[in-house]
C-alpha cells in the first residue's frame, strides 16, 4: 500500500489557548480521531518551545485527500491561528526516486543543450 506522510506545524488561535487551558481538552486523543476518521494514522504529537508553531504532528494518510480532509474541521472551526504542511519522504523513497531520476536523465535536455 502507498501512503504519503507529513508533518503538520500549527500555531493555536488565542481562543483555541484559552479554550484548551480552561477544559483541559486533551488535544493529542483528538486529533488522533480526526486521524483515523479520515482514514489515517498519527505517528506523533509533540509540541514546540519558543517556535512560530506550537504544535508538531506526523502524519500518515493514503493520500493527500484524506490528509486533507482530516484537517479542514480543525482549520476551517479556527484552532489554528496559522498552520504549514510539509510533505515527508523516507530513504526508501529516495532510493527509488534516484532509480528514476537515472532513467530521466538519459532523455532530459537542459535548456540550451
């Protein structure tokens, strides 16, 4: 099966703080069901000192929809104040993209060549 991971940086909303600090919501058993829901699997939840975001999750979905879908609620409900995605790869991945990246460059020509 092929699956995409990612890394998600979130800063919370001033609300979502003081939401969270007022309830003690556990924030980690919920986006782990959002997760899964979409059809993924949180590999961690960790959060972040003295950085732009607070937040850092890894992620793991069959792809870029239910990654996706997995985080409109939480940004479209204003948890987050700002967020970035950053796609991961594995070595594995690497290895196979250098395969590739050899059979590409028998054809490719650069610009003026």
């Amino acid at each position: 099966m092929i699956v995409a991971m990612y890394m998600l940086m979130a800063k919370y909303s001033p609300a979502a703080l003081k939401a969270i600090a007022e309830t003690s919501s556990d924030r980690e058993a919920a986006a782990r069901a959002a997760v899964e829901a979409a059809g993924g699997k949180m590999h961690g939840f960790y959060g972040m000192l003295g950085q732009e975001y607070g937040l850092a999750m890894i992620v793991e979905a069959p792809g870029h929809a239910e990654y996706i879908g997995g985080l409109i609620p939480a940004i479209s409900s204003g948890t987050f104040e700002s967020w970035k995605s950053i796609p991961l790869y594995t070595w594995a991945d690497m290895t196979k993209a250098l395969k590739i990246a050899k059979k590409v460059q028998t054809v490719y020509k650069p610009p003026g060549r």
